[in-house]
C-alpha cells in the first residue's frame, strides 16, 4: 500500500509501493473510484491499440520517399503521388487527433499515480515523435514536399499551413524539454513501468515501447544535455509530488505539440454542447430501431481532415424492449442503445453519450421488420472491434464509424452503397452515406437540430436543412 507520506527522494521503495497502485486501493480512493480507473486505462489501451499500428513507419514510407524525390526534381507532384501523400498524411492527423484526445482523457487521473497510466501516455507522445519524424524526413531539403503538405486540401478540409504548425511546435525546445523530462522518467525507471504493464495484462505495450525506444531523440549540445541531466536529476530528487510533475509535464507535452490541429476560436473554451438534456429526451421520445444519428462537433479535430460538414454517424439498436419485440437478443449492455465506433473502438453506448454533439440528424431506413432485425443483428456481431484509423473498408477486424452502418445495410432489402476512393481507399464517409440514402430514397429524413439554428426540425423542414448541407 502506498504511503500517504512519501520521503523527500523517489527510491526504490517509494517506486515499489506506486507499483502497488493499480492492484491495490491506495489511502484516500474508495473501490468504486479504483474501478473508474481501471476502466480508464482499458479505454485509453483500447485507443493506443487502434492507433499505434496507424501511424506511419519509416519501412512504409520508401514509395513515399522515392516519390518526394521525383517530384523535388521536377519541382511539383503528379496525381498518383500526391494521393499517395494525402494517405499517409491524412491517416496521421486521424491517428494523431485520437491519441491526444486519449491523453486529454488520463490527465484527471495522474493523482492515482498509477504507473499504467504514465506508460499510455508516454507511449503515445513517442509514438507521435517518431512518426512525426519519419514525416519531417520526407520534407528534409525537399520544399516541394512542405508546401505540397502546407496546401489547403478542400477534399479533407485541410486547412493551409498545417504541416508548418505541427513542425513548429514539435521544433520548440519546450517540447523537447517536457518530451525528454518524460523519456528521463520512462528510462530511470523502466523495470517498475514494465512490471506494472506485465501485472495489469498490458504486456504488448511494453513490447511497443521497446519498439519505440531506438528512436529516442540522441543527445544534442553538450551544454543543454548538461544542464537538462542536471534539472532532471534534482526533478527526481524531489517529493513524491515528483512523479506527478513529470505527468503534468508530459500532458502540456500532448497540450502543445498534439493538440495544434485542434479548431481554436470555433467556439469559446470550456463551452456545453449544442444539444442539451431537453433536446435529447425530446429526441428519444422519436426514435425508433434502426434509425442512424449523423452527428457533428463544431470544434472537433476530425473536421478538418474529413470530407465535408457530416464527419460521424451512429446506429440506435432501440430499448432491449424494442429489440425483443424484432426478435433480436438482448447481449451485454442492455442499457445501451447505440452501436457506434469510435477512437475507443466499437461499443454498445448510452444516447446521451452519442448525441453529446452540436448538431445531428437522424434518418430512417424504408425496409420491412425482418429486414431491420436482421441488419441489426447482422451490426451488433461487430461490437468490440478495435477503430480502423487505416479506414480501410475491404477489411471487417476494424471499423470506423460509418462502416458500421454500411456493414449492417448494404445488401438488406436491396440497399446499395457505392464506395468512393478518397485518399487512396475505398470508404463510405457520412456524407457520401446520407447523399446517396435520399438519392436513392433508401432512408427518411426525421429530424435535423443544429442545422442553421438550434432547434428540432421535423420533414420537409428538416430535409431541405439537411439537403443544404450536402455541398
């Protein structure tokens, strides 16, 4: 058990007692608050796992370097190479998005001191350096590459200079202080850190952190790897308070160097949804199975690298009573009512966690009572799949979000859907779902809200909304 009164340095049994902390109940947590922690850590694993093998790595990108090559000597891109370019760049900025919102998730729960926790999130920062890494070479004396990754992209609402705001924050000594203050604590202590991932059954994180570890940025001038060595060993010197500042530290890290891509000034910091609790209940009272929530944050990352204004959607599988009513079982979460993919994966979720969002619309398939159930049957047999950050639509072991609802109505009752190659793959986005559901008059629009203005709108009303957002 922990000892509520730590001496002033880390020793090793200090360390040995923090190890304790992910098995046991530390002085001050109650089991209840032990179990949110855990299940904290299982999420932020659930979204490493997904994005980790996303992220560029240097044996993948020898096309992409020839090609960066090519087109510095002819001094601009051709087609195929510039799509090639967009895949990889794009799958980073998606990959990138989800493993700074998975540490924006832990920072309320550095307190635990929980070493899990610290291996997540340095876990992810290293990742995010490396792969940034491997991006920065393919710009390196080629400026035909940088301003190729500088361009605004309207297919992905790209914005212009996002290359040059991820490079300038990841240059910032700052970063690379805070990034080393992470790395120092990581390798003083990386027998504790691996036993603690062995014990909580997250071993396959140690063996990508092993994997990260040659990549480790080398020492650069002498002075500042003095003067560095110097602060981090009085750093570990300190209280027990020690181990939370290199946390804190790391998590600025992820606030400065992750979070750039974010939308600044959409929308006022710490400001509520759009959809309140009155809208949801309203909302729930006109639901029924099968429906599909297209939904949308005005802030969110995901809108700059997603084509057009629709970037998420859902589906309600319906109250467990509905459900039996269709014939379908009731498995896991009866209390659920969404199926829907997310950085975390594929899970059964509560209505208010779905329509926590700005603005949404809800659309309904024109199909008979069997051929509902069997679509819902046929989506709820992917439920805890990992998210697919390759969105790659030929495979069915990982999904996004709107392959859920491909999955479980292409081919029920006639419905087709057509994939568009966008970025070099094969995918249905949200928009592309919903234009070709009214063209081809697959699904009825029910209810549009945060479409123009902030309130419910039923029919033709909520049509015609919805319409003028499909540019």
């Amino acid at each position: 058990m922990m000892n509520p009164h730590p001496p002033k340095t880390i020793g090793s049994s200090l360390l040995e007692n923090r190890l304790d902390c992910y098995c046991k109940i530390p002085p001050g947590v109650n089991a209840q608050q032990m179990t949110k922690i855990d299940q904290v850590v299982a999420d932020g694993w659930s979204v490493l796992r997904a994005a980790w093998p996303a992220l560029p790595k240097q044996d993948e990108l020898n096309i992409e370097l020839t090609d960066a090559e090519a087109a510095q000597a002819r001094q601009y891109y051709l087609p195929d190479e510039d799509e090639r370019l967009r895949e990889v760049y794009t799958r980073y900025l998606a990959a990138r998005s989800s493993l700074w919102e998975m540490v924006r998730t832990l920072r309320p729960h550095l307190r635990s001191e929980d070493l899990r926790v610290f291996a997540l999130a340095f876990c992810a920062a290293a990742a995010l350096m490396r792969s940034a890494d491997f991006i920065l070479t393919l710009t390196k004396d080629r400026p035909v590459v940088w301003k190729k990754l500088d361009e605004a992209e309207p297919r992905y609402g790209l914005p212009a200079k996002s290359f040059t705001r991820i490079y300038r924050n990841i240059s910032s000594p700052k970063w690379m202080w805070r990034y080393r203050q992470g790395r120092g604590f990581y390798e003083a202590h990386r027998a504790e850190i691996h036993a603690a991932l062995r014990e909580g059954g997250l071993s396959e994180m140690i063996r990508w952190l092993e994997q990260e570890e040659p990549h480790f940025p080398s020492q650069k001038r002498t002075f500042f790897t003095r003067f560095y060595e110097y602060r981090l060993y009085s750093f570990l010197r300190r209280s027990g308070s020690g181990y939370r500042k290199v946390m804190f530290s790391l998590f600025r890290l992820g606030g400065s160097a992750i979070a750039d891509m974010r939308q600044p000034f959409v929308k006022p910091i710490g400001a509520q949804k759009k959809v309140s609790a009155e809208v949801r209940e309203t909302t729930r009272n006109l639901l029924r199975p099968g429906d599909v929530f297209v939904t949308r944050h005005e802030d969110a990352m995901s809108n700059l690298f997603l084509p057009g204004y629709w970037p998420h959607a859902a589906l309600y599988l319906g109250t467990p009573e509905e459900r039996l009513a269709l014939g379908i079982r009731n498995d896991g979460d009866t209390s659920a009512t969404v199926l829907e993919a997310k950085k975390d994966g594929v899970k059964f979720r509560q209505l208010s966690e779905t329509l926590a969002v700005d603005s949404f619309v809800v659309v309904r398939p024109r199909i008979s009572k069997e051929e509902l159930a069997e679509a819902l049957t046929r989506a709820m047999t992917h439920e805890g799949k990992l998210y697919d950050f390759v969105f790659d639509f030929r495979k069915a072991d990982r999904l996004v979000c709107t392959e859920v609802v491909y999955r479980a109505y292409h081919g029920v009752g006639g419905m087709d859907f057509e994939l568009s190659k966008r970025s070099g793959r094969l995918v249905l986005s949200a928009e592309d779902f919903l234009r070709q559901g009214l063209a081809k008059d697959l699904f009825e629009v029910i209810l549009t809200f945060g479409v123009g203005d902030n309130v419910i709108r039923h029919g033709d009303s909520a049509r015609s909304r919805l319409k003028a957002t499909l540019r």
